[in-house]
C-alpha cells in the first residue's frame, strides 16, 4: 500500500508505544498517534487526558481534551488537580505525549511564542500541562513535521524543557525521569546521545535522505554511527489509520487527516 509522510510519522510514533504503558496524551498529533497504537500494537495502553479521563477508548480522535468523547470511552473520570498531583507527580506516568510548535537540539519545546514575547510574530496555543508533563513523566516522545522553521538552533521561548542545555543540565533541575527519549519526524526518528542528551538521527524513514534531514533542521544535526530505516507502515496500521481518520472527519465534519 502507498502511504504519505504523515501516515508514516504517526505509524512510527505510534509504535514507540509499549502495551500496558501509562499515556499522559496531548491534543493532535500525539492524541492520534497514541489511539492508533491503542487500535494496533498496544492495546492495553492507558491513555490520559488532561481533563481527567483515565483509560480513554474515543472511536474518534477529540478536538480538545474537554471533548466529550474522551470521558463517554473512559475507565474513570477524576478531577484534573488528581491528574496531575496523583498521576504525573506521584510518578504513575510511563510516558508523556507531546507535540511541539518548535523544538531544539536538546528537546526542549515551544509552544508559546514565534518571534519576542512581548512582540510576537505568532501567538502559539500556549503550554496547557505540557511543562508539568515534559518535567514529570518518567519519560517523553515528542512528535511533530520537520522544518528548519520547527527544529531551530535556538527556541523563541522555552514553554516545556527536556534536557535543558544538555549533558546533566536536567538532574540539576531536579527533574525526574529520563525525559524525551524520542522525537518522531515525518522524515525520522531522533534520540538523545548518551552523555550529551543531543538528539541525533537514529532512523531514516523510507525513502528519506541525510541530505533531506540536514536540510529541515536548524542546527548541524549528527547521524549516530548506525543509523537505522524505518519499516514501511503494514496493511493494519495503515487501515487502522484511515478508518480512524474516516471516522473522525465524519464526525466534526473535517476532511480525513486533518484531525
């Protein structure tokens, strides 16, 4: 089956998912990501929102985390403050979910401002519970398209931190857990150098080159010693993919894959 880039990001992050995990889950990309690997490869994943349902099954992607769907398919319904005090500061969540407006070598995000903050060329959606959950969560896949507009040298404004400056910079925050572990491009999947915390291109997707890579990023990005390729998206995932995009779109009258 032919896919596109996009079907090929989310495949890839979807499958960074172990069954049974925890999933603290962010509104887009990863939302859909996590669901997808909800319906293939991790079906025993618990997926949270930030608006308290715990164990969210949606038969279609939400469009923000008050959205009803989320609490009609939940195991439970907490109040938010649990969420966060009980969950993801008590150290219950396997992985956070987070997209990113812009990121840096180190993994740390933007998702408040382009341009100065008191005179912005782009008012962002802002953080929601992505500090707390990049700070919190035992770990972080950070999911989001490749541009050297959104992989920068240097952020406008650091909404959520990953590794900081890198190298130990995150212990001396006395942030818990490994942090981001993984950021998954439409082109391919970067992971942290031990000791430096930089990420490095780990895997190229399908038909993606090195030069493509450089091209998209805005620093001088490095290749680890073995870099691996991506397997292609199977028959499953890709039809689970789109029946849940079908669905979506049917349902908020949107066109498939806008969700």
């Amino acid at each position: 089956m032919t896919y596109t880039t996009n079907e090929m990001m989310t495949v890839a992050a979807a499958r960074r998912l172990k069954n049974g995990s925890v999933c603290f889950v962010g509104i887009g990309l990863p939302s859909k990501a996590a669901n997808l690997a909800r319906l293939t490869s991790s079906p025993d994943v618990v997926l949270i929102y930030e608006s308290g349902p715990i164990g969210a099954k949606p038969s279609v992607l939400p469009l923000s985390i008050g959205d009803g769907e989320l609490a009609e398919t939940a195991d439970t319904v907490v109040p938010t403050g649990e969420i966060f005090r009980y969950w993801l500061q008590g150290g219950r969540i396997d992985v956070g979910f987070l997209g990113a407006a812009q990121v840096d070598r180190f993994g740390n995000i933007n998702t408040t401002v382009v341009g100065d903050y008191f005179s912005p060329k782009v008012r962002l959606p802002g953080a929601g519970g992505a500090p707390e959950i990049a700070g919190s969560a035992k770990s972080v896949l950070i999911i989001l398209k490749q541009s050297a507009r959104s992989f920068v040298d240097k952020l406008d404004f650091i909404t959520s931190v990953g590794h900081g400056e890198g190298g130990d910079s995150r212990k001396r925050l006395g942030l818990p857990g490994a942090g981001p572990v993984g950021i998954i491009t439409d082109l391919c999947v970067m992971e942290p150098e031990a000791g430096s915390h930089e990420f490095i291109v780990t895997a190229l997707h399908p038909g993606v080159t090195r030069e493509q890579v450089i091209a998209a990023t805005g620093w001088p990005v490095r290749f680890a010693e073995q870099v691996d390729s991506t397997a292609a998206p199977t028959e499953l995932e890709l039809s689970a993919l789109r029946d849940l995009e079908a669905r979506t779109a049917a349902a908020h009258g949107q066109t498939p894959g806008e969700a």
